[in-house]
C-alpha cells in the first residue's frame, strides 16, 4: 500500500490543505485532509462490486471551511456537551466558549481542533497528523502535543489512533464525528444496527446535558442488543428521543475495562456494506444526525435530518462535571492514549 497526497486547497491564511489518500487491495480507499484532520471520504465496495463512499461531506474546501455539523471532522480537545461551559481540574476553574445555549459543544465552532491545519507525515499505510496547543489555548491548561494516525489494514480496519502528553493535568475527550451512510446518500433509518451497550446516560432536556444517572436500554426505544433498524423506533412516544429530535445520546460500552472492544455493527440491506465500530474507551454517541440541515455537499446532493448517523468514541458527555462518571484527565503522569477502529466487512 502507499499514500497518495494531492493538494486540496489553501485557507485564507495561506496554509496549504491536502487529501492523503490511503488504500488497500480490496479497493477500500480513505481521504484524509489535514484541515481538521477530517474524513472526506471511505470508498467501500458494495454488493454489486461498485465502490460506495460511505461518509458524508464536501467536494471542496470551502465546505469544510465552513462545516457546522463537524461532518467528518476530529472534534478536540473536548467532544460533546461541558455544562454551563465550566469545569475545574484540582480546584482551579476553567472557562470554554459558551456556544450552545448556556453551554459549551465539542470545544469551540470557529477554532476548535477541527478547524485547524496539522503537520502530517506519511507512512507505507497510514498519515501521522501532528498539532501543538499552547497553555490556556481554547480555555484548556498544558501545554500541549496531539498526534492522531490513520492506518488503513488489508482487512478493511481503518484505525485512528489519538495520543496527546500534557505538562499539566487537563481536559482530554476527542472524537472523529464521521457521518457514515452505508448506502451513500439518503435516509440512514433503514440501517441496521446494533450496539453492545446495555446502558445509556439520559439527558436533562433539549440540552443534551446527561443527568448523571445510568440507566439500563431494556424495554426502551433505546435497546440495539439486537439489531435492529435505525427508524424501528426514532419516533417513538419517549421523553428522551423527543427532547433531542431522535436518538443523540450517549451509551455506556458493555464491560470496558481500557481494552478494545467492539461497540457497533451498522449494516446496510441495499448495498450489503456492514460496519463494525471497536473502542477502548467507556462510551459512545449515538446521533442519527437529527439537525442535519439541507447544506451542498458531496455532488450538489442536499442532506438533510437522518440521513447520516455518527458513532461518536468517548467519554461521557459532561464526565468532567458528574460525580461517577470516568473522568477524561490527563497530563504529565497520565498521557492521553486511544483507538477506535472502523472495519469494513
């Protein structure tokens, strides 16, 4: 296997964007840029042998420029919801943008880590992407190292691989927010899914905020123990799915202990494409892409609510705030060290 760079742009600060196109035997490619460290496309073949690219996103720069819905993007340093946009690490008060209500989401829209160039070097099989972040940088304590590496296996695994080294403790909860459609384009209900997670963290309100509580998905709109499609029960007569427009939780991953272990499997009927999501990390958001909003992406296609769903690797939304919840600190007795994997069968 080998890399293929093209260039893909250049932003208005004269910073030069390129593709790092990685592919393997089986005709499986992945398009990375180094804006964002964003997924631009997983070419997969389908049934018919005719090649499927099952992320959505956007055909030039300008989009990702732009991309309020983090389509494919590595959300950093923090993913998910932080209460009131406030939290502390031994005793001390940190502060993040408040930009989601009276709240923070996925760190800052305009100069969070998704919107951001990265170093990147290549391998035989895999791009090594490379950002530094200055102490208070984003409301964040540490100076700071991030790498993420994106290795394409003959197996159809594409592994991303985060490690961050901090000379002070901080906060540390990335993600990649990849919108996978396994038939392309379209609406996502008719995918099928199932989740090794036998417990989901409910939330407050329309906020998206967890209560704290851990509850069990049995006899719920929320069990995928066994598969079943996406649309079975989005609209069902739940206080939770209605509060968030559908399924935008967080689940708690059955017996994770800091090994890999899989979460998911998506599969397709139309095209016969399945996806299988491993992660060594405690959790993982379920978000069936309820606020998708009609944006030009790839091929002039218009996507709108529920035709992406994410399978978003991390830790609990708000962890740093909740009693009992894992807590995403890392620094200089703790490195920050995790991979999720996306293997295609």
């Amino acid at each position: 296997m080998a890399v293929k760079k093209v260039l893909f742009g250049e932003t208005p600060a004269k910073e030069q964007v390129y593709e790092y196109h990685i592919s393997n035997k089986n005709n499986v490619e992945v398009v990375v840029i180094n804006f964002g460290v964003t997924i631009k496309n997983i070419f997969v073949p389908g049934k018919d042998g005719k090649l499927v690219d099952v992320v959505l996103g956007y055909d030039n720069l300008e989009g990702y420029l732009q991309n309020s819905c983090f389509l494919g993007s590595t959300v950093g340093p923090t993913a998910n919801r932080i209460c009131e946009a406030k939290y502390k690490i031994d005793g001390k008060e940190f502060t993040l943008p408040v930009n989601d209500g009276p709240n923070n989401l996925h760190t800052d829209m305009d100069n969070g880590f998704h919107k951001r160039v990265w170093d990147a070097v290549e391998g035989d099989d895999s791009v090594k992407f490379t950002l530094k972040a200055a102490d208070g940088d984003l409301g964040f304590a540490g100076n700071r190292v991030f790498e993420v590496t994106y290795s394409l296996s003959e197996d159809n695994s594409l592994s991303i691989h985060y490690s961050a080294t901090s000379d002070a403790n901080t906060l540390i909860n990335m993600t990649n927010h990849a919108y996978f459609n396994l038939n392309g384009h379209g609406s996502i209900l008719d995918h099928v899914l199932k989740l090794n997670a036998s417990n989901y963290t409910p939330v407050i309100d329309s906020a998206a905020i967890p209560t704290g509580e851990i509850e069990s998905v049995k006899g719920t709109p929320f069990d995928f123990l066994a598969e079943k499609t996406i649309g079975k029960d989005i609209e069902a007569d739940n206080y939770q799915l209605k509060a968030v427009g559908g399924y935008d939780h967080n689940y708690v991953v059955d017996n994770a202990d800091g090994s890999i272990n899989e979460i998911a499997v998506l599969s397709s009927p139309e095209t016969g494409i399945t996806m299988k999501c491993f992660t060594d990390l405690p959790g993982v958001q379920l978000y069936a892409g309820n606020f998708l909003s009609g944006e030009n992406c790839k091929g002039g296609v218009s996507y709108k609510n529920r035709e992406g769903v994410c399978l978003e690797t991390q830790f609990y939304p708000n962890s740093i705030n909740q009693e009992g919840f894992p807590k995403p600190v890392f620094g200089p007795d703790k490195a920050y060290d995790t991979t999720t994997i996306y293997q295609f069968v």
